[in-house]
C-alpha cells in the first residue's frame, strides 16, 4: 500500500501536498465510514473526516512508524469519534438536568440513520443494529464495528486499539452476545 512506503511518509512529513492529496483520496471514504458507524450522523462524520486529516497533516512529523500509518489514521478518527460521543452525552446529561429546573433544552437524538452502503431495505435493520451497537460497552462497538463494517482483520484491530488479539476476540464474543440480546425481541426465531 502507497501509505505505508517510507518514502511517501518521508514526503508527507516534508509537507508535498500532492502526497498529502494521495493520502486523503486513499483513505477519506475509510475514515469516512467508520466514523459515521460510530457517530450515526452524516454532517458529524463529514467534519469529523475533515478534522482527522487536518490533524493528520498537523502532526505527521510525531508519526514514528511504530505502527503502519493506516492504524495511526484510525486511532486518530477513532479518538474524535469518541470525543463527540462524549461531549453529547455530557450535553444530554445538562439537558436533562436544565429540563428537571425548567430550563429549555433541545434534545440531541439521531432521527434517521443513512449510511451510503447499505441497500434501501436493510435500512430498518441497519437503524436497528446501530441503535443496539450504541446500547453495549464502548471497546465492544469499536471493534465489532472496525472487523465486522469496515472489515479490518483481527491484527489491525488490535493493533488500533493496542490491545491483544485474544482481547479483541473476547470483545468480539461478548459484542455478538450482547447485541442477541438486545436484538431478540426484534427477531424471534421460529
């Protein structure tokens, strides 16, 4: 892969902005998608993409290359990812609070889930699954969401999120279980 050439990171570190074009068009739909599997809205995602490549073009001189540069990318999305989670659950919790005083609040809730690669008739089941993904722990989703969405293998995860592979295999047994549980009611079987 271009990205992983030490010549073409040694460019991107000298700031070639053709190189810099290389690396977005390589990896802008990745990022893209996986961010929006973990925030579930478009314009989030959107800007959230723009965010990690102008991180990335920030700070590619702290690039060691202790990891392939795609793991580094992902961390990067991941960690915003995360970072929004965050900020509007803290901002639910005011709501909530502000709603117990009387205060105004405008709730912040996905209404419609779109995520381009699934097919008109899946949607309902895709909202399904992404409404249940959010319900488990957050080392669960993200990496059944990196093996099971974007397809990465059981390496890459661990090496994303620096834990070992049997960590993420046991994340992945108990995502599997926790998401039958929370979906059964949905599909019971025969």
């Amino acid at each position: 892969m271009l990205s992983d050439n030490l010549e073409f990171i040694e460019l991107l570190k000298k700031g070639d902005r053709l190189a810099f074009t290389e690396l977005v068009e390589q990896y802008q739909h990745i990022v893209f998608n996986t961010i929006l599997s973990i925030v579930q809205q478009f314009q989030d995602a959107e800007d959230l993409t723009q965010e990690v490549f102008v991180q990335v073009y920030k700070s590619i001189h702290g690039f060691r290359g202790d990891s392939k540069l795609s793991t580094w990318i992902y961390r990067i999305a991941l960690t915003k990812s995360l970072e929004l989670e965050r900020k509007r659950k803290a901002q639910k919790t005011i709501g909530f609070f502000k709603n117990l005083i009387g205060l105004d609040y405008e709730k912040v809730e996905v209404k419609e889930f779109n995520h381009p690669g699934i097919i008109i008739q899946q949607k309902e089941n895709a909202s399904l699954l992404f409404s249940a993904l959010k319900k488990i722990p957050e080392n669960q989703r993200i990496a059944f969401i990196l093996i099971k969405a974007e397809g990465l293998s059981y390496m890459e995860v661990s090496m994303i999120m620096n834990k070992s592979i049997k960590s993420i295999e046991g994340l992945i047994h108990r995502a599997g279980e926790n998401l039958r549980e929370i979906l059964k009611c949905h599909y019971k079987e025969n």
